[in-house]
C-alpha cells in the first residue's frame, strides 16, 4: 500500500488528471440516467393534464391513405375505448390578404391534418387561445405563432388549394399548442375530416388512426389482436410519448449518454499512455523489487491498485459531478419534475469508471 501511495503523490498532476478523465465520463452516464427518469416523469404528467394518451397507431405498410371501413372494425373492439382517424395533406393559402399582404403576395404554404374534431378533442383536449375547435364543415385551427406571423385572425376566411382544388374555409380558433403526439411544427393546422378528404381528392380516405385502450387493457396484447385482424397490409405500433421539454430531454439524455460514452473511451487511452510512462520510469524500481523477493503477481496487483484508486476517486467525483449537472440542467429546462438519482445508475456509472480504469492499466501492468 505504502508503494501505491507513494507512486500516486510522486507525480500528482498526472494523477489528477486521470482521475479528471473518469470524473466526466461518470458524469455524463450519472447526469444522463437522472435526466432520463425526470423526463419520463415529466411525460407522464403532461399526458395527465392534457388528458392525451394515445396507446396505439395504425398506418399502411406502404403509408399510403386507406378506406376508412376498418374504423368500424377497430371501434367495436373490446380493447378499443377512442379511434381518432386523421388524413394529411399539404396545401396552400391562395389569399394572403388576411395578413394584411397585397395579391402580389405569394401563396402560404401550411400543413393540414383532417380529423373528426369530436373524437380528436375527446382524445388530445387540445388547448386554445381563442376561439374554438372545428365547430362547422368549413372550419380551420390555426396554431397562434402561425396565425400571428401571418395576420390571420379568428373570424377570417382563407382559401386553401390542393392541386387545383380549392375550398373556404374560415378561422375557428388559434391553437396555444401542438398535440403530443403529433410533434412541435408550428405550421400544422387543423381542419374537419371530410374536408380534407375533399381537398386531397381521397374519399372515405384516411392515412392514419391513433387509438386509446380501454383502462386496464393489455397495450402489448390488444396490439397483437388488432395487427391479426387487419392483416400484413396494416402496421399496428406502440404510440411513442413525443411531449415538448420532456422529448426535449430525451433527446438531451441520449446525447449526454454518449458523450459520457466517449470520454470514458478516451479516458481509457489517456490511463493507458499514464500507466505505461510511469511503468518504464519504474523498470529499475520494479526490478530491484523483483531482486528481494517480489513476484510478478505482486508487482502486477500493485500497478492495479493504483489504477483502482484513481478509478475509485474517478467515480466519486463523477457520482457528486453527475449530480450536479444534472440539477442545472434541469433547473435550465425548468423541469417541474422531481429531481431523484436511479439507484441502479448510482451504482452502475461510477463502476463503468472503475472498469475503465482497471482495463486501461491492465496492458500496461
């Protein structure tokens, strides 16, 4: 032990640094396993208060439109509680004067989605500014940051065309936000089902169906039924939670993983170069060691236990450092969420640490 103490305080800078190396990778694991829980939790809460929680979607295997006759098959169902079914489109707003914009303007282009407002506020509840949600025919719903950017106001009336098609259609009401499952594009609007088949020349034609199971239905197992029922022409999927700061998170988690990923990488060649210098430095050390009786096995497991301090301090300050992060990060995304470290990654990241440190020195030693 006296020799493991000594070798470490002989060269201290080198020995910071390499325990520095171990400490970022242990973090960045820690940081983003806690990140991870948070933004699961922060889904969760938000699909609560929206009312939203889409189970499952079916979509063609080819994502072409298709005959809207299985809705009838779906809904009945024992499993099935809702089936929104919606139709994209994109289109294009062929009289920009709502924005206050001469006829010389060009046209707005805008992305459509036709759903059965009904069936869609009873699943997404989505939230308005003003107005309301697709009240008549030859209603449209404008997010607000769309409607705003572009003068358009509720009460308007706009002309939307598709390939020479074109209908009225008139401001309902401005969105305050996008659906969770259908992502953050502030230029996706809303407009009643048959009107968008019309619009897209696709009659009794739909592209896509999100369901929600009855409570206390098995998602995996009404899955299984429905995908049967409908055969290999229909893909039936497991709806993803795709929310805002949370998706936003996640997308943080995976990143800070794999950067935590890479410096524990990198740090394992910087352990390697550290412990080969210090071994040929020591050659005489170890071989006048060797001359009073020391075995290979010894001078071996003495070059580990340095190797396995550094891990050890490495994962200690990468468990405090991970913490830490984490917290700021959070607090950064103003996360209403409550900050709590998986004991599963208390244990594991600063173990990853540890592993890389002894398999680095391993070569060397």
């Amino acid at each position: 032990m006296f020799l493991v103490v000594r070798s470490l305080t002989a060269h201290p800078r080198r020995s910071v640094l390499t325990a520095l190396a171990i400490t970022l990778g242990v973090a960045m694991v820690l940081a983003a396993a806690i990140i991870g829980q948070a933004a699961n939790e922060r889904a969760v809460q938000l699909s609560e208060e929206s009312g939203s929680r889409i189970d499952l979607e079916v979509f063609s295997r080819d994502e072409h439109p298709f005959s809207a006759e299985i809705l009838g098959a779906i809904r009945s169902s024992p499993n099935v509680d809702l089936a929104s079914p919606s139709l994209s489109l994109d289109a294009q707003i062929s009289n920009p004067a709502g924005r206050g914009a001469s006829g010389l303007q060009p046209p707005i282009s805008i992305s459509l989605l036709g759903v059965e407002p009904d069936v869609y506020r009873r699943v997404h509840q989505p939230g308005l500014a003003d107005g309301d949600f697709l009240p008549a025919e030859n209603s449209i719903a404008l997010p607000a940051a769309f409607a705003i950017r572009n003068g358009f106001r509720t009460g308007d009336e706009i002309q939307l065309g598709v390939e020479g098609r074109e209908v009225t259609a008139k401001v309902s009401g401005r969105l305050k936000e996008e659906a969770p499952s259908l992502g953050q594009l502030d230029q996706l609007s809303y407009i009643p089902l048959p009107l968008g088949q019309q619009l897209a020349d696709a009659p009794n034609q739909i592209d896509r169906l999100e369901i929600k199971l009855r409570a206390g239905a098995d998602a995996e197992k009404a899955r299984a039924d429905l995908a049967s029922q409908l055969g290999a022409e229909f893909i039936v999927a497991r709806a993803a939670v795709e929310s805002g700061p949370a998706f936003n998170a996640l997308t943080l988690q995976a990143l800070l993983a794999l950067v935590g990923v890479i410096i524990l990488f990198a740090a394992s060649f910087v352990i390697a170069n550290a412990f080969g210098m210090a071994i040929t430095a020591r050659l005489k050390e170890f071989g006048a060691l060797r001359t009073l009786g020391m075995t290979r096995r010894q001078v071996l497991n003495t070059v580990l236990l340095e190797a396995g301090a550094l891990g050890l301090a490495g994962g200690v300050g990468g468990v405090l450092a991970g913490l830490g992060i984490a917290w700021l990060t959070l607090w950064a995304l103003r996360f209403e969420a409550s900050f709590a470290a998986p004991g599963w990654a208390l244990a594991i990241s600063p173990f990853l640490g540890l592993v890389a440190t002894l398999a680095s020195a391993l070569l060397p030693a």
